[in-house]
C-alpha cells in the first residue's frame, strides 16, 4: 500500500505542525498585552523637571510687573542707590563694601534688569492674551446686536406694509366726508318731491 508523501519543510495536509500554533498564540498574546488600552486613564509619567502651575507663576509675573511700572518702584529703587552710593564713599574704610567704582551695585541692578526684562514679557503676553479673548467677546457681541438691529428694522419695514393696507381713522373720515358732499350734490340736482300734494287734478 503506497504511502502519502510529506509536504517540504516536515508538514501534514492536515493542517500546521502544533509547535507553530503555539508560537503564534504566544505572540498574539504578548502582543494584545502591550496593546494600548483606550478605555483606561494613561499612567502618569515621571519628569525629571521640576513642574509648576503657569497660572500661579503668570498671576506672581504680573505683580512684579505691575509693581515695577509703579512711581513707589522708582523712588524706592532711587533711595536705595543713593544709600548704597553715600555709604560706600563717605563711610569708614572698614565698613565699605562696594567701593568706587561699585561693581556689585551694577551686577546687582544688571541682575534685575535681566530679570525684570522676561516677567513684563510675560506679563504682557498674558494681557495680550486677555485682550484677545475680549475682542473676540465684543465681536461676538456686536455680530449679535447687528443681527438683532437687521431683525428689528425688517419687523418694522413689515408692519408699516402692514400698516399701509389698513384703515385708519382719517381715511374713514375723508371717505365718509367725500360721501356727504356726493349726497348733497345728488340732491340738489334732483330735488325731492313734495310729500303732501292733493291728486284733486288727476280726478
């Protein structure tokens, strides 16, 4: 009895050799494992960074922007340099800390310069972004009161169309009086006959 011959590579007819079977079974596996999951909240990851809140950290620039475009800023800012300036030249030698030609009073004002520079920065960003939404607010707005005033005028234009085909008070009047004065012609081209005269004659 003649016996089937093998398929190349060592496979049956019937179908694929088991240790296949179980290779893809363990790949489909892994790989619907590592599957991201839509209807699950993603992990968190860890930064490295440090974070913070940009609200807080606008909301903080604006004070010191605000509190520097002030007259209190500049006085107080004056005082100081002056202070600095008197004591580093008239005080003992022993007490001096800056001496002419005051190179830590100019770091000291370059600092914050280079500070100061980035947080009116910040805080016009924020303002402009402020005022961005409230134009497009007051655009809005006056699309509405345009689109309410266009309704209005067509309301109006309507009902005096309306207005024109009804009868009013005065044309009534004119009608009537145009009435009396054909009546009155009408009579005095054909005066009404005597009510009360005797038929002796026709007899």
């Amino acid at each position: 009895m003649a016996t089937k011959p093998n398929r190349p590579g060592g496979e049956s007819r019937g179908g694929e050799p088991k240790e296949r079977a179980r290779s893809q079974t363990g790949a489909s596996a892994v790989t619907r494992a590592s599957r991201v999951r839509l209807d699950q909240p993603k992990a968190p990851r860890t930064r490295l960074l440090p974070e913070w809140d940009p609200e807080a950290f606008g909301r903080f620039s604006e004070r010191i922007a605000r509190f520097l475009g002030t007259g209190r800023f500049i006085v107080w800012m004056t005082a100081v340099i002056i202070v600095w300036v008197l004591w580093n030249v008239f005080a003992p030698k022993e007490l001096r800390f800056d001496e002419f030609p005051f190179i830590f009073l100019t770091l000291a004002l370059s600092l914050q310069a280079s500070y100061a520079a980035p947080l009116i920065l910040l805080a016009q960003n924020r303002q402009d972004d402020r005022d961005r939404v409230t134009h497009e607010q007051d655009r809005k707005q006056n699309e509405r009161s345009i689109a309410d005033t266009e309704y209005l005028t067509r309301e109006i234009a309507a009902l005096r169309m309306g207005l024109g085909e009804v009868a009013t008070r005065d044309w009534i009047r004119s009608e009537l009086q145009d009435l009396v004065k054909e009546l009155e012609e009408r009579r005095t081209v054909f005066p009404p006959e005597p009510t009360n005269r005797s038929d002796e004659g026709d007899r």
